[in-house]
C-alpha cells in the first residue's frame, strides 16, 4: 500500500475522530485569549504530523505552512520509503474554523507517551506551559472525560502509520528525558 495514502486515510480517520470533542466544555481560549491561534513570534506555532501538511494547499488565508525539520532514519524496521521526512509548522494568524483546525491544535494540551513496551499514555504537554493555564495547572483529570478518550482513540489510530508512529516515538523520547528534569516535578503529570 502506498504510504502516502496510508497517511492521509488514516490522518482523515483521526480528525473525524476528534471533530467535535474539546478540552472543557466551554472555549478555551477563554481562558488564556486563545495565544496558542495567534503567536506570531518564528519558529513558533503547531508541528503537523507526518503527512497532515498534504491536507492544506499550499496558501491559506488564515496561517503559513513551513517546513521545520527533516527527519531522516537509518532503521531495519523501518520501509525504506518512510525514513526520510519532512516536518511542517503551521503558523496561525488568529482564529481558523474548528474544521481547519491541524490535529496538533484538536488534541492540545494533550500529548502522547509511547512507553517502552509500546503502550500509548497520554500526558499533558508540556512544550505549551508557557501559555496554556490547563497545562501549567497540571492536572489531566480536569479535562473532559470524552475529550480525553477519544484523543487516545486517535493517537492509537495514527501509531499505525510507520512514519507517524516513529514521529511519536521520538517525541516520547524527548518528553521522557523532559519529565526527569527537575522543574517537571513542580508540575502534577
């Protein structure tokens, strides 16, 4: 099977699945003047998932698309097709309609944790501290219980495109080493 379909059928799969699900049941950015749609500072914005940017075209009246990194991977269990990747950052410039929306931006400020036996937790993410009031309070149990669950049902959905579960693994990875650091304690994962 091609893999760049693999992607986009099971990218689409998972924003049906997150479609009308959010953190609480009121607007969030209430909380915090919705800064996560509006940084303009560079560098800044949402990482898309692996094979989300063929979901937008090239120009969008309400954010920029630019490519963030590249990944390349030397791994035998790996298809060779899917260990050499480009990473985009979609950079809002305020609100965008909920349909839009990238699947970064539906299941903040949520974020998945491939354990070493390949469990998926969910943690909070931590990388929106600074500007989500849900994150730096800590506490998952706070978020709706619908929301949360069917976030997991989408990550479980996306860990079955080789290139999108190895994208989560490495960013487990990273959030592992950050949960040892000794400023994670002050915050209730």
């Amino acid at each position: 099977m091609d893999n760049h379909f693999f992607s986009a059928e099971i990218i689409d799969r998972a924003y049906q699945i997150l479609a009308t699900t959010t953190p609480l049941s009121f607007d969030c950015g209430r909380l915090c003047g919705s800064i996560c749609c509006s940084s303009q500072a560079p560098g800044t914005g949402m990482i898309l998932f692996p094979g989300e940017e063929r979901r937008y075209p090239k120009t969008l009246p309400w954010a920029e698309i630019e490519k963030y990194r590249h990944i390349r991977v030397n791994s035998p269990e790996l298809p060779p097709d899917v260990t050499d990747f480009d990473l985009y950052l979609l950079r809002c410039h305020g609100v965008c309609s909920r349909e839009q929306r990238p699947l970064a931006c539906r299941v903040f400020p949520l974020a998945p944790l491939i354990t070493e036996n390949g469990v998926i937790r969910l943690v909070l993410d931590t990388d929106g501290m600074e500007i989500c009031p849900l994150v730096h309070q800590g506490q998952i149990n706070r978020l709706r219980t619908g929301f949360v669950r069917q976030v997991r049902r989408a990550f479980q959905l996306l860990a079955e495109d080789p290139r999108i579960r190895f994208w989560m693994e490495m960013e487990s990875t990273r959030r592992a080493r950050q949960m040892q650091e000794p400023w994670h304690r002050l915050v209730e994962l």
